[in-house]
C-alpha cells in the first residue's frame, strides 16, 4: 500500500480498513510508520489497538516505549494489555521491572501468561523468583501452573532454594494436575529434597503424575 492509501485506510471507520493500514505500516519504515500508530494507540477497537500495540515493538524509541508502558498499564481491554506487555519485553533488561510491577498490580490471567513467557526468556532469577510466587498465591489455576513451571526454571540459579521451599508444600496439593506439574519441576533439581519429593509422587494416587516422576 502507498503511504497515501495508508493514512486513508487509518482514517476510514471500518475497522478492517484500519487494520490493514496497520499491517501495511508493520511491512515499512519503522521511522516513518511510528507517528502513524501513535494516533491509533487509543482507537476504539481492541483488535485495532492490539494492532497497533504489536507494530510498535518494531520501533525502539523512547516514544514507542512510553505508548506502549501506557498500554500495558492502562488499556481496558486485557488482550490489549497483554500483547503491550509482549512488546515491552522486546526493549531487554530495561523493560523487567516493569513487567514485575505490571504482573503485580494486572491480575488477569492473559496479562500475566503475557509476561512470563518472556521473562522466563530473559535470565534474570530474581524477577522469575518475584512473578511466581505473586502467581501461586492467587486463584488462578494456568497462572499458578505456569508460575511452578517458572520455579523449575530456577534449579542451579542462585533463587534454587527459595525456589524449591515454594515447590515441595504443592507435592500434597488437591489437584493432581498441581501435583504432576511440581513432579516436572522437581526433576530439574539437583538437591535432596527434590529426589525425595520426586520419589514421594511416585507413588501418587494418579498414573499420570506416577509418570512424570519416571526416569528421575
């Protein structure tokens, strides 16, 4: 699409137009694109602002990163926020704090996954330490079964002990699902506890967390 066919497509009310200008712009020039998604950042579609907020992380600037802090703290809607959260993690090191203090104060499930799977990415102990053990204490069941995944993440990193002190309670948890999970975790570390744990669950009332222990 030209340029000219862009700004149009930016302006039209369907939202199917705009969200082809959007694509279009994600195809050219981060630096001339920029000023164009930045008048979309609050458009009154989620998908179109969803857009907007994926095209962004192609541009590293300072306003790139301040529209996208705003979306991830403060759009309506979570598919919007989470895939704001995405695009801030693509900044690097700068951009872990912020994904903590999003995690801690967004408690929506799609948010959350959002930012761990890149902060998983990132080495960074000390940040995955904070997320998961924010995400086990609450309700949610995905959240807290990637929030143990997380833990096991943390076998031979200086977070491994407080990361297994928050594993081995779960090895008596209701849901066998938990229960499988930890199992997983476990098998990561090298330590006394885990092999203990490990050969706890082998003898679980469910096969399938019976078969997550195998080969330990």
């Amino acid at each position: 699409m030209e340029i000219s066919e862009i700004e149009a497509g930016l302006q039209s009310l369907d939202s199917q137009d705009r969200l082809r200008a959007i694509a279009a712009l994600r195809k050219g020039d981060a630096a001339v694109a920029l000023p164009m998604l930045l008048t979309k950042v609050d458009d009154p579609e989620f998908m179109v602002r969803s857009f907007v907020a994926m095209a962004l992380r192609q541009s590293q600037t300072a306003e790139s990163w301040a529209a996208l802090l705003k979306m991830m703290q403060f759009d309506r809607d979570p598919n919007v926020r989470a895939e704001a959260a995405n695009s801030v993690s693509r900044f690097g090191t700068e951009a872990i704090s912020h994904l903590v203090e999003a995690f801690r104060r967004d408690d929506n499930w799609l948010v959350r996954r959002s930012i761990m799977a890149p902060l998983y990415e990132m080495q960074c102990p000390e940040a995955v330490f904070e997320i998961c053990t924010i995400g086990l204490v609450g309700e949610d069941l995905p959240v807290q079964e990637v929030a143990i995944d997380g833990f096991g993440l943390l076998a031979n990193t200086e977070k491994q002990e407080e990361a297994l002190q928050q594993l081995l309670p779960l090895v008596s948890s209701d849901y066998w699902g938990i229960r499988l999970r930890v199992a997983h975790a476990l098998r990561k570390f090298d330590h006394p506890q885990a092999r203990a744990a490990v050969s706890y669950l082998a003898k679980d009332r469910d096969h399938r967390v019976v078969g997550a222990t195998l080969n330990f």
